[in-house]
C-alpha cells in the first residue's frame, strides 16, 4: 500500500509541475509582445527626449552598435542617440544619451530603466540631476558634492554619491562610443 501511495504522490507532483509549466509559458508568450513594444515606446520617447528638434530619427548600426540619428525638417543630422548601461548601487541603469557632434556637447539624457534606491539613487531620473548634463562639453566629468564652479563638474544627488557617479561614467562612455565611431563632428 506503500508503494501505491508513492507512486500517486509523485504522480500528483508531475501533473502539478507540467500544468504550471505550461500555465507559464502560455503567460510569458502571450506577455512578451506587449513586453517589447512598451520597451520601444520608452526607447522612442527617450530618444525624442534626448534629440529635441529631431522630426526624424533613423536607427544605424555601426561597428556592431546601434545608433539614432536625429534629422530636421530639412534632412540634417542634428544630433546621435546612444543607449548604454552599467552598474549602479542597486543593480543595472539603463540610459540613452543625446549629443551634437557639431558643439561637441550632451543634449541631454535619458534614463530607461534603473533599480536605484527609491528617494535617494532613483533621483538619477529628475530634472535637477539631469540638468547637470545638459549642453555640457564633451569631456571627463567629476562628481561633487557642492554646487559646479567648472565645466566639468557634476553634481551629486546628496546621499546618492554612486548612483550619481555610475550615471556619470555610464554618460562618459556612451559619448566615448558615439565620438570613436562618428569623430567628434561632421
């Protein structure tokens, strides 16, 4: 009798376990589609954000990286979007950095997605932090804690030193990657 109520015990566990298995994959197939064209609704308006004045962007690839470039009415490139990511305190930030090879500046950026600290790290996504970067000169960036008396200095969010570093280095490389493929201008 042992044996019988064994056998009917594993049984039981196997049908559980394959229904569940198909239950999620039912799920995630019937997610995935609404998963990604959220994601490229967040790219697109990223990207609008971080090229202003762009009436057309075309996506390049080059040198195995993908690229935006961002036109006017009157067909010019305006400017190159890049999206990069690294490390933060937390976990991964994802960013996508506008520029104008012509100045050699940052339009702005943009930040997609991030798992900072709610309230202190996730500051990384507002206005005052963000505007450390607008129309800043392509260069290294050091990050301080009082207000920037040069260039080439930012500002960190008070309690968040390595979520306001991690977006400086991550904006550092991205204008690195877009400056090696396109020169630094026209």
């Amino acid at each position: 009798m042992e044996k019988n109520s064994t056998k009917n015990l594993i049984l039981t566990l196997a049908t559980i376990g394959i229904v569940s298995a198909l239950i999620l994959t039912f799920v995630y197939e019937w997610t995935t589609p609404y998963i990604q064209a959220n994601q490229a609704e967040t790219q697109r308006l990223a990207i609008s954000e971080v090229l202003p004045g762009a009436e057309e962007v075309e996506e390049v690839e080059k040198n195995g990286q993908i690229f935006f470039e961002g036109f006017d009415a009157d067909g010019n490139r305006i400017g190159v979007a890049y999206q990069n990511s690294g490390g933060g305190y937390n976990g991964m930030i994802d960013v996508m950095v506008g520029v104008n090879l012509d100045n050699q500046e940052i339009y702005k950026f943009s930040v997609l997605n991030h798992e900072e600290t709610p309230g202190l790290g996730a500051r990384i996504t507002e206005a005052e932090f963000k505007s450390n970067f607008e129309n800043k000169v392509f260069g290294e960036y050091n990050v301080i804690k009082t207000p920037p008396s040069k260039e080439t200095e930012v500002q960190a969010i008070a309690g968040a030193t390595i979520s306001s570093v991690s977006v400086t280095r991550i904006i550092e490389e991205a204008v690195s990657t877009i400056t090696d493929v396109y020169g630094g201008g026209n």
